[in-house]
C-alpha cells in the first residue's frame, strides 16, 4: 500500500508538471486541474507519512511515550 501511495502522489505531481510544460497553468481548466492534483498528491503523501509512522520508520520508538516517561519522573 506504501509504494501504491508513492507512485500515486508522484503521478499527481507528474501531472503538474505537465500542466505547466503544456502552458495550460493560468487557463481557468489548468488552474482547477492543478488545484485536484495537488490535493491528491497532499493525500496520497499524507497516507505515506502516516504509514511510516505507523510501522516505526518515522518518530519515536512504540516503546516511549511522552507520558510514560513524565509519570516515571515524578517521585512518589
């Protein structure tokens, strides 16, 4: 599912691209279909990030928690 999301969100933005190779940009069509495709690029990133998370590769170790390690600190 992670490179699913990859490889969607690149092609979104291939499609940006493409959008400005044409010159299309500053039609009121090219400027509706850039705003679709950089949502669902923001989307498809936004599922790879959470994913990552999620398995460990991005942030904290499962283990630590911010609160866990508060409650530890303070002495009874």
């Amino acid at each position: 599912m992670l490179l699913i999301s990859i490889l969607l969100g690149l092609l979104s933005l291939a499609g940006i691209v493409w959008i400005i190779v044409v010159g299309s940009l500053l039609s009121v069509d090219g400027l509706f279909m850039s705003l679709i495709l950089l949502t669902l690029a923001g989307i498809f990133f936004l599922n790879v990030f959470l994913e990552c998370r999620d398995c460990g590769y991005l942030g904290k170790a499962k283990g630590t928690s911010s609160k866990g390690a508060a409650a530890a600190s303070q002495p009874d």
